[in-house]
C-alpha cells in the first residue's frame, strides 16, 4: 500500500510519499496553498498510485487544535469527498522544528559542495517537504506495529 503524507499550511503544502510497502517515507514536493492544491494533488495521487494519505493534525502545546486546524479540517472534507480516498489524521507537534534540525544537519555535512546545497532547494520548501516526511513516516511506524 502507498501513502501520500501531507504537511498542510496556510502557503505552501509539504508533500511526501511511502515506498509501495508502505514501510518508508520520502520527501516528495512542496506545493502552494492556492485554489489548484486539490487538482495538484490530485495528479500526484494518480500519477504515483497513492492508496490512502495521511495529513497532520495541528495542536498546540496543550493539546489543542491551532487554527490552521480549522483549515485542515476543511480541506481533508473537500479531500475525501473528491477523491474517496481514505484519509488519515496523524497528530504533528513540533516536525518543523524536527525538519529544520534535520536540514541544518545535511547541509552542514555539504557545505563545502555548493552544487549539492543548489539541487536541494530553498530551505523553506525542504522544511515543508521534510514535516511531510517526519508525519507520514510516525503514521508508517505506528501502523507497522499494529499489523
């Protein structure tokens, strides 16, 4: 089974995909919150031969729904309905703050080869792209043990 995980913010949208086991997760794309975010991805769920996909629940330190919780909400609704896909909640505290350690971490082991820090793009579309990843990779580790 492949999943699509999705980082979803007011701007830009992190994406990331499963390998076909379902076991792994990938960086795939960052992708703008505008009004071709569904038809986008959309194209990448059948172009990929995505199964099921996973969005972060957004809570605050207390446990409580953010605001951009209300969107997110709103936009797997519209998701599901479209689609009739299956849609998973996976709960995200703090996976840009995990996403950026990890991007600090890869370009300081390149900074000496200016080539490879071009070819991974903007650190804002690395972030989004990587808390898509730390998402879908919780959902595929807690999945794992349930089998």
């Amino acid at each position: 089974m492949k999943y699509l995980g999705i980082d979803f913010g007011s701007k830009r949208v992190g994406l990331a995909i499963s390998d076909e086991g379902g076991r792994l997760a990938f960086p795939y794309s960052v992708i703008l919150n505008d009004k071709n975010l569904l038809a986008e991805i959309e194209k990448i769920i059948k172009n990929e031969k995505v199964d099921e996909v996973v969005i972060g629940e957004s809570k605050d330190f207390k446990g409580e729904p953010n605001k951009i919780m209300t969107a997110i909400e709103k936009f797997k609704k519209e998701f599901e309905t479209k689609t009739k896909l299956k849609v998973w909640l996976e709960p995200e505290f703090m996976t840009s703050v995990q996403a950026d350690r990890s991007i600090i971490s890869r370009r300081s082991d390149t900074k000496n080869n200016q080539r490879s820090i071009e070819r991974q793009g903007s650190k804002k579309e690395m972030l989004d792209a990587s808390a898509a990843t730390i998402i879908l990779q919780s959902f595929l580790d807690k999945k794992g043990y349930m089998l």
